[in-house]
C-alpha cells in the first residue's frame, strides 16, 4: 500500500534524477564565509530515482533515539533549544523551495522507512565482511547490532508506532491560542498541574484500579485509595491545591485563581474519575466549600471549611429526591421542623453523591423549614414565595438518623470508592446553629453554588473529550481493515474532524462564560452557562461515541476507560439541572433580548 502510493506520488511530482545516496551533512563542504555548499562528496552510493529518497535520508537523524550507545540521535532531544528545525520544519522548507505542496503521510512515511532499511542492509553489509575477516574498521564488529537498531526503527516507521516518530514540532501554548486574558499564575500553574498528571496520575491508572479489586477483595470496596492520598500530598506540597476558590487564601491553602484561570486546569483533570481529587477540586466538595466559604458562619467554616480545604474529610450535597421532580427545586419535599433550638429533618434524598465514602462527615441538607415559630416569629416555608421556601442545613454525617440505605450504579458502574448514594433522614436531630445562612435562602445559594460548578464539569467534559479523541486517533493510526489503516478510511477521517470542531467550539464557549463571571457576575453570564451546561456533555457524548466505534467491542468493556466515560457523561445531562431545563433558559433569554 505504502510503496504503490509513494511511486504514483514520486511519478507524479517529480521527475527522475540523481540520489545521492548519503546525503547528508557530513558530506557537505560549506564555503567558509558565505552560507552556501561548494561540494558533495561520496557518491558511491548514487542512483536514479526521486530525491525524496535524499530527503528522508538526511532525515534519519530525527528518528534515532537520543541515547544510542553507538552515536546519538535527535529523537527526544529538546531541539528548540539546540537551534536546530524540527523534521516538519526542515521538510516543509525543502518543499517550499522545490515549489512542492506537503507531501502525503504515507508518502513520507515510506520513505524514511525505507531510508532505514536501506541502511540496516547498507550495515549488515560490513557485518557480514568483519565476519569473513575483510573489515575496514575495528568498529565493524558492532555493525550487527547496529544493523537490528536500524531495521527496529523502519519498522516502528512503517507502523506509524511512537518508537519510529520524529521529536514534534513545539506545540503552541494552548494559553497563546486563546482570545482571553489568562493571568501569569493562571498559566504557571497550568504548566505545573499537567507536568504533576504526567508524571503522578496518568502512569498511575494501572495501581488506582489494582488498587480498588484488592480493596473489593477484601471486602473493603469503599475504603479510600491509599494512592489518592500519597499524590494529594505531593500536590499540597508543591501548591497545587484548591484551584477552585478564589477567596480561599483567607480560610486555608489555595490559589486565588478566577474562574477563567481555573477552567483550563478543570479541563486537565477531567483525565480520569478520580484526578481531581488529588488537587482537593473534586465535586461536591468544591460546590459545598464554596456554600461554606460565601454563607457559613465563622463557627461553620473552622468546623467543616477548613477540614475540607485541608483535605481531610469529604462531603456531599443532598438535594435529590425520589418522590419529586427536583429538577425544578421547588418542588423539594424534605422536612425540616423547627422544635424549640433544634431542626428536626426527614426526608429521603438519592444521587446524594460521596455519600458512602468512609470519609464523608458531612451533608449539606436543602428542605422545607417548617413549624413551630422560633423567637423571631418566623413563618412557616409554605407561606413564603416559591423561592423562598427551601432552606439548607449542614449535618453530621455520624448524626442519629442518617441512614445510608444503598449505593446506585450509573448504568452498571458503582463509581466506587466514592460514588452516590440514597440516604434517608429519620428524626435526624441538629442545632438550629446548623442553618447555612438563613431560612428561605436554600435556592438562591443553590443557584450560586451551581454556576461555577457547572463550569467545572463542563471543562472536565472537554477533558474528557480530549482523550477519548486522543485514544481515537491512537486506535485509528495502528488498526487495520479492509486492507488499510482505519485512519485511512473517510468515515475514521469524518469522526476525528468533526470531534476536534466540536471540542474547540465547546471549549471557547466555556471559556466565554468564566470570562463573563469574572467581569460581569454570575447573572450576566447566565445563558451562556445554561449552554455549555447543554453542549459540553453532548460534545464530549459524540465524540466518547466515535472513539468507541472505532474501538468496536474494546470500546464497550472494561478493558478501556471510553465505557465508564460515556456512562458518567450520560449523567451529567441530568446532574446540576437537565438539557430541558437549561434550554428554557437559554430561549427565555434570547426571547428577552429579540425586539419583537
């Protein structure tokens, strides 16, 4: 396939002429003061043929790995740094100055395979002549060893694998290709928090799961991951901590980030189910600590804010219900009785998310106060306006009465060590201290807890889109069928294509709506958060879909992250507010900005 495309491209583009053979610069005699070659030399070697031939040969160097015990190559090394052009630079330059257009992948990819099989024949060569005792060189010995080396990398080549790629061109900063004002530390950190998942989380997705069947062995499934808590200390320690509360530094560690600083390193840590919580920027608990950190008293924040800054203990926010429609909040049944300086709470709430971790102390409650007036003669939730009818109030998870019936499974998946829960609240007795704010403030601050979160899932969506369309293309580039690479196929073409327009799309829209919070507030901003609530999980939806298709039946087990992907996904089209909801949002607002 490779070599019937090449010559057809070779017949097309270029007429035949003289190879040399060994071109490169160790056979160049370069004029001593002016930039330009006086000589070529050793051509014993030369051919008729085309003089992409040359080119790939000159080329070899960027394919030999760095740290070869016989002479080093490029591949590896920081070339920006040794002044020298990456391969693409070099080739594109090449082609500009023969009036070529880019050359095909597979074209070049033939020939800088066949550069190195050429050499590996070229080498075993004098192998073979220091076997017979006619060697030139005391070196020659080697030359077997040599010749496999070489043979290795044409076929890591022609394979399109890893081992045979040139060093990449320097990618841009993904901060200079966006039209935001991004702070120093915003990108500092970014910087430091992708080097940490490289090194720390990513190389350790094997252990985590190892970790979790040994925990399932042992009858321990939702016992915390110890590895967790080793990386959450080496993020602590290095700073990178907190990402999520710009006002933090007053209550604990924490980074000061805004909302748009903080949306690209949510995207970052949207790698797996459990990096964020490495970095203490897991959901719920960065919903609830921002609750804490805007509504709690100073009492309220020394005993559940700073703990949760901290990383010491976990929470969860009980709001869903399974008798009522809490997509619109105000249909929220759970009672919350006023008895004398005592709420007494009942009610049962499901999807109550971190619930039957270990490590949960405590639950952020939204009801209806009722009953009984207080000192102040407050009125019962049901006389007051549908909006000022829900109240929240913290309780301790080890308070009497909690009781965490079962944990839900999204579409099969527990999500343990963490996932959610349905708990009942019977009688459950707590301090009227325990009111978060003030009665008849539930929803408000739930709008206000939710807008900023929904930015957080939304960028950890696209983070998540990001490797599935990473594990596409890996899947397309090494997999065959129906005589050619997937990635060959228009239909493999198609679903990668669409997949980077939708991620791009999505991403500027995200970052749009954290702009418009930091600048505007969270009114100002509130339909372009209802429409990256609606099309980040459908982007990152469609294109976990096309990574699974192309991953046919691997894509669908457990054997690869894309099925537990797609299943967490699904649910955030329901979580923090359905599609429905948010896109009555956005016509109600596009409804009050048309003129007619």
């Amino acid at each position: 396939e490779h070599t019937a495309e090449a010559e057809a491209y070779a017949a097309a583009h270029f007429s035949p002429t003289i190879v040399h053979g060994d071109f490169k610069l160790d056979n160049l005699i370069f004029h001593p003061t002016e930039p330009r070659v006086l000589a070529l030399i050793d051509w014993e070697l030369a051919t008729i043929g085309c003089p992409l031939a040359d080119l790939a040969h000159c080329c070899q160097a960027y394919r030999w790995p760095r740290e070869h015990w016989f002479v080093p190559g490029l591949r590896g090394a920081s070339l920006l740094r040794l002044g020298i052009p990456h391969e693409s630079q070099f080739v594109r330059g090449y082609l500009e100055r023969v009036a070529q257009p880019p050359l095909p992948e597979l074209v070049w990819t033939f020939y800088c395979a066949l550069a190195y099989f050429r050499m590996a024949a070229i080498v075993h060569g004098v192998h073979a002549r220091a076997i017979m005792g006619n060697a030139s060189s005391a070196r020659a010995q080697l030359a077997g060893q040599i010749s496999n080396d070489l043979a290795s990398v044409g076929h890591q080549i022609a394979l399109g694998l890893a081992d045979g790629a040139a060093t990449a061109e320097p990618a841009l900063h993904l901060y200079d290709t966006l039209p935001f004002p991004f702070s120093a530390r915003g990108r500092e950190l970014f910087d430091r928090t992708r080097a940490f998942i490289t090194e720390h989380v990513l190389p350790n997705e094997g252990r985590w799961r190892e970790a979790l069947a040994a925990n399932t062995a042992a009858g321990r499934r939702w016992s915390p991951i110890a590895l967790v808590e080793e990386l959450k200390a080496k993020a602590r320690a290095a700073g990178l901590w907190n990402f999520f509360l710009p006002s933090c530094a007053e209550f604990g560690p924490g980074s000061g980030l805004s909302s748009l600083d903080y949306a690209p390193l949510a995207e970052l840590m949207g790698c797996n189910e459990w990096c964020a919580e490495v970095f203490n920027c897991a959901a719920p608990d960065t919903g609830n600590m921002e609750l804490l950190a805007h509504f709690g008293t100073r009492e309220q924040q020394q005993t559940w804010l700073q703990p949760l800054l901290r990383g010491e203990i976990r929470s969860c926010f009980a709001m869903t219900e399974p008798q009522s429609a809490c997509s619109d909040a105000t249909n929220v049944q759970t009672r919350i009785e006023r008895e004398g300086d005592e709420y007494v709470i009942n009610g049962r709430k499901v999807w109550t998310t971190g619930a039957g971790d270990p490590r949960c102390k405590l639950a952020i409650v939204m009801g209806r106060v009722v009953g009984g007036g207080g000192p102040s003669g407050e009125a019962d939730a049901a006389g007051a306006s549908v909006r000022m009818q829900q109240s929240m109030v913290l309780v301790p998870m080890d308070t009497a009465g909690v009781d965490v019936v079962r944990m839900l499974s999204v579409f099969g998946y527990d999500d343990a060590p963490h996932g959610h829960a349905e708990v009942a609240f019977h009688n459950v007795r707590v301090s009227r201290a325990n009111l978060l704010h003030e009665e008849g403030g539930g929803f408000a601050m739930a709008q206000a807890r939710l807008g900023p979160g929904r930015i957080h899932h939304c960028m950890r969506s696209i983070g998540v889109a990001e490797r599935a369309l990473a594990a596409l293309c890996a899947r397309a580039k090494t997999r065959r069928a129906f005589g050619q690479l997937l990635a060959r196929h228009g239909a493999t073409e198609q679903a990668i294509a669409w997949s980077r327009v939708e991620l791009e799309q999505v991403r500027l829209l995200t970052l749009k709506a954290a702009y418009m919070m930091d600048t505007l507030g969270n009114r100002a901003a509130m339909q372009e958060i209802a429409m990256i609530k609606v099309a980040a999980p459908r982007m990152a939806l469609a294109v976990l879909d096309r990574a699974i298709q192309v991953h046919g039946g691997a894509g669908v087990c457990q054997d690869h992250v894309l099925a537990h992907a797609w299943a967490s996904l699904r649910t955030l089209r329901l979580a923090d507010g359905p599609d429905e909801v948010h896109c009555r949002t956005i016509a109600r607002w596009e409804l009050m900005k048309s003129k007619l």
